[in-house]
C-alpha cells in the first residue's frame, strides 16, 4: 500500500468531474487500498478520489469510532444516490482539503446508494446520519463540489481567502478562523 497525498483548496484539480470506472479491477483495488490507508493516515471518515488528484469514481469511508476493533473500510465505485429523504439533518462537516475548517451544512438525513464494490459487485446501502452525510459529501467530491460550495458566499470566499493566504505562506493549514 501507499500513503497518497491529498490536495488542498483552492486545487482546480478538486473541481474536476471524475469519471466513471469501467469495472473494479486489480487497478481500482490498489488505488481503493491506497486511499484507505492515506485516509486512516490522516484521521479522516472518508475519502474520495478527487483529493488525491485521480478523477475516477471512487471513494472509501470508515465511520468506526473504535481504534482497537478489526478495521471494516467501506469501498465504493460508481456510487449513485438512488433515493434521498425529504428530511434534512445538519452536521459540521470538515473535510481533508479544507483544513482547519467546520462548517454545519444541511443535507438529506437519510439516503440510498448504489456502486460497485471491491468485487465489482452491485450493491445498495441504506444510510442515515453521519454515514448518509457523509456519502454525500464524497459524492459531492467526485462532481467537484466541496462543502463549503454549500455555505453563504460570503462565508465561502472568505474561508477560501484564508486559505490561500496559507498556500502562499506555505503552511499546511490555517492556525485559526
Ligand atoms: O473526515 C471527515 N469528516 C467529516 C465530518 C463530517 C462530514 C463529512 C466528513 S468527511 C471528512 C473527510 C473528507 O474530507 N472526505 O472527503
Ligand atoms: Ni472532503
């Protein structure tokens, strides 16, 4: 495995729209294993391919909050919103290319996806709350959307500012919002 690294905003890389993968095959398991590991690495519940600057269709999440317990990564290509509630729930969301930023953004609270799996298997998966949230926000990701796009734009340039004042300093995130 490989630890991969994650782009930051402002990237033009992260606005890109990812392509679909043909089929799951031995390739898309390695940059799926890859992810995996950079995500564990930088203490994140998901992460979609996008941030590490390859625009293919591919995300992987683990919303386990248990360190010691055998890891269970969720793997997903292709993945498709089939159905979203009406109910909205809202979270502070935060996000590996956005550093140092959190945010409550409103998202349906419960949703239906569909992709392929590491076996190149259809499946569907029911998910509600953080995980239906967060389904979403790697979704977002694959479209080119960051949370933020979610926020007044008031609030997004000024969060976008700060970051680039960050890239030109060189700092790897903000020290304070
Ligand atoms: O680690 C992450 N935490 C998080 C919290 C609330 C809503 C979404 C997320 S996803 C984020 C990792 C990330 O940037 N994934 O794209
Ligand atoms: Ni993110």
């Amino acid at each position: 495995m490989a630890r991969l690294t994650i782009l930051t905003a402002p990237d033009p890389r992260l606005k890109l729209v990812a392509q679909p993968v043909v089929a799951v095959d031995d390739a898309v398991r390695r940059l799926m294993e890859d992810m995996v590991e950079t995500m564990y690495a930088a203490r994140g519940i998901g992460l979609a391919a996008t941030q590490v600057g390859v625009a293919q269709r591919v995300v992987v999440m683990d919303l386990s909050d248990m360190p010691e317990a055998p890891k269970q990564p969720l793997k997903m290509a292709n993945p498709e919103i089939l159905w979203h509630s009406d109910q909205d729930s809202s979270y502070q969301e935060g996000c590996l290319s956005v550093p140092g930023v959190f945010e409550n953004v409103t998202r349906p609270d419960a949703c239906k996806v569909r992709y392929l799996d590491e076996q190149n298997e259809v499946r569907e998966l029911n998910a509600t709350g953080l995980l239906a949230t967060c389904i979403q926000h790697e979704i977002d990701h694959l479209n080119g959307t960051l949370f933020v796009d979610h926020l007044s734009n008031l609030k997004r340039n000024m969060i976008i500012k700060k970051l680039e004042k960050a890239k030109r300093l060189g700092q790897a995130a903000p020290v304070a919002f």
